[in-house]
C-alpha cells in the first residue's frame, strides 16, 4: 500500500469583493450583525457571464497541477465537490476536464455539501493509496452568490456565504510517514432539510407534501420546477441556523478527536487545523474545547465568508502559502454542513 500525499495546491478566488456594507444596500442586514455572529467582514462574488464554479474550479486546478509539478495531461481522475454546479447535469467534473484539456480520464461529482472537499479526499485516497491512480485532480468550487436570496427573507443565509474553488493534486508516496494518515466520513440524512436547497428538484414530493410545491394534475411530469415554486420564489437555500449550529459545534471536535485517536494523538500534537468555515463563533468554539493555541487553527472566512467545499482547500493552500504548513507537520481537516453529513482527514505533511 502506498500513502496519499497532497503533491499540488491551489485556490482562485473572483476578485470581486462584497462588503457587509455592500449587503445593507438590498436586504435589511449590518455589518455589526453580520460581524458578530459569524465573523465575515466581506467575501468574493464571481462576475456573472464570465465566471462559473467549473472555470473557478479550473483555475485553481491549474495552479495545484503546475505546483504538483505534472501537466494537465497527467491527471488520470477528477473529483469535483460542489453544491452549486454549473448544470443540474452534467457535473463539472466533466466540465473541468474540457476546460483543461484532459482526455479520457474518469471524472466524478461529490455532493456533500460543507464536508465535500473531505468525502472526496477520502474517495481519491481510496484509490491512490491502492496504486489505481497516480495524479487525482480533486476540486472543491463553489459560485453561491448566483442562487442566493438577495432580499430580507433571505438574509440569515444569504450574508454567510462567498464564492470560490480550491483545488489539489493527489498522488502516491511510498513514504508511510507522510501523507493522509486516515479518513473519517459521518451522515445522519434525520436532518436532510435542515439545510437544503430542494427546488428545482425531483423529489416528487415525497417527504415533503406536494401541497406546498403545487403540483399540476397533470398524469405524467411537470414536478420539477412547479408555477407555484416559481410563483413563491421557493428556490433558495433554507437553513435553521441554530439548528446547525448547535449539532455543529458537537460534531467537529467529535470527528477531530476520531481522528486524532484512530492515529495515536491528542490535540496538543496538531499543528495545523483547518476546519470547514461555516461560521467563525463555530471555529472558536472548537478551538477552546479542544484547547488548541491561535498558530494550531487557520480561519479565513472573514475575508471569504463560507464556500462550503471550497473553504477547506482555499484555507489550507492560504495556510500553505503563508509558510503556516511545512513538511512533516499534523494536519487536520474537518467539516460539517448539510446532509447533516461531516467528516475529518488527519495529514502528515
Ligand atoms: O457550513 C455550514 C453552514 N451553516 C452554518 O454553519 C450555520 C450555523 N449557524 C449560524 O451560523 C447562525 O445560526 C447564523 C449566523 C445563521 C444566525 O445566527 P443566530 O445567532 O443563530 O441568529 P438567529 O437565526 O437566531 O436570528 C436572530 C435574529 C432574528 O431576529 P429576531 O427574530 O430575533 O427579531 C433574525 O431574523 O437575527 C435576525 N437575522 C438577521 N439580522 C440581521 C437573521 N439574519 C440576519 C441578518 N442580519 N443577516
């Protein structure tokens, strides 16, 4: 068995920024507010016709491959994890690979949401570690701001969340003392509509109640985008904030500590945690429960706001640049977000 070393990093965010300020220009919100309860001074949004999660996702994929030191040709498979692709479908690992150029090779879409970037690290590990493939591309993007509720109703999500991608190159390493030590993947589908985005979707109403969505009478067809979706503007993303946070705040330390015990560590032995941005007040909450030093976590959600499976890889190629992460350094990754579903990744640089 090999190990699965992270080989290339990269990120690319738009460069539009959005301030908080710029937010109280169309929905009842402030800085203060935003500030307080969740960190984020501003975030990136992407130039509409121009930009997408599959050209965000391209970008930072050409920086991780030329850091990885291999051409595009090289990369034998693509992972791509995001909740907001280009097209229902296809997904944009394809399209990342006609962007790229690269031919023939496999190319698969992860839908997790906020612990995306971790179940495809896992996947991609899967099939490193067994000598399957050599140069995994494996891409977190996400370009939010294009189905957001931009007015008052939507402001308890709409304020949290930027735009962006990150991107890695995955190979194996015949070295066992560097690499992904372990992976650790977690679901509860009890609290799928805590956070979800259902409509348009094929749901059929099933769990739900076709009521709300006004379903046509109609023998055959016509539930995926109803008039009355359309007429109630109910195809935004829906969050019980609390709800997540409060679930949040015990699952990331929970899957922090799995990892660090599948391996033989405590948290006094990490160097570098790089927890999913979902909410500052969350990062911190964990930082004083599991008693780790400012140097031991890096957030970076005041300047992006949360971008669900990019924000682990924008974070830690940041930390990288930043001289934050060096060889033979412990890292841990670890998400939570919709699904419920969460995970972790411990790292040895
Ligand atoms: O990646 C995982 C994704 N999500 C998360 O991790 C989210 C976890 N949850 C959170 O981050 C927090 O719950 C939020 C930041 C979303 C909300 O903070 P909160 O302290 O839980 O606020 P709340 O939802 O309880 O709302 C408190 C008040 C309400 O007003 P009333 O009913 O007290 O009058 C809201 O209407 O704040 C109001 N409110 C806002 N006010 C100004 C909600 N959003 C906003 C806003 N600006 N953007």
């Amino acid at each position: 068995m090999y190990r699965t070393k992270i080989a290339g990093i990269g990120y690319y965010v738009p460069e539009k920024v959005v301030t908080n300020n710029d937010l109280t220009r169309v929905m009842d919100t402030s800085d203060e507010w935003i500030i307080e309860r969740t960190g984020i001074h501003e975030r990136r949004y992407a130039k509409k016709h121009e930009e997408s999660t599959a050209t965000m996702g391209a970008e930072a994929a050409k920086i991780a491959i030329e850091r990885a030191g291999i051409t595009a040709q090289d990369v034998d498979f693509i992972i791509f994890a995001t909740l907001s692709p280009d097209y229902f479908f296809p997904g944009c690992g394809v399209l990342v690979q006609r962007l790229l150029g690269i031919p023939n090779v496999g190319a698969l879409d992860v839908r997790n949401q906020c612990s995306g970037f971790i179940y495809g690290l896992s996947v991609a590990d899967q099939f490193v570690k067994t000598g399957m493939y050599k140069n995994v591309l494996l891409i977190g993007g996400e370009f939010h701001s294009a189905g957001l509720d931009f007015s008052t109703r939507g402001r308890n999500v709409t304020v949290i969340f930027g735009d962006g991608a990150g991107a890695v190159v995955l190979q194996p390493t015949e070295d066992q003392d560097t690499g992904i030590l372990s992976t650790h993947l977690h679901a509860d589908g009890n609290y799928a509509e805590v956070l979800s985005y259902i409509n348009p979707g094929c749901h059929g109403g099933v769990h739900l109640g076709t009521e709300r969505f006004g379903y046509p009478e109609q023998e055959f067809g016509g539930a995926f985008l109803t008039q009355k979706m359309w007429d109630d503007q109910d195809y935004y993303p829906n969050m019980d904030g609390q709800a997540v946070f409060k679930v949040a705040v015990q699952k990331f330390p929970e899957v922090i500590l799995e990892a660090l015990k599948t391996n033989g560590f405590t948290p006094a032995d990490i160097d570098l945690l790089v927890p999913h941005q979902a909410n500052l007040r969350i990062s911190q909450f964990v930082q004083r429960l599991l008693k780790l030093r400012d140097d031991q976590i890096h957030n970076n959600i005041q300047k992006y706001g949360n971008t669900t499976a990019a924000s682990i890889p924008i974070a830690l190629c940041e930390a990288w640049e930043m001289g934050k992460v060096k060889p033979g350094d412990l890292v841990c990754l670890a998400a939570f977000g919709s699904g419920f579903t969460w995970g972790s990744a411990l790292i040895r640089w």
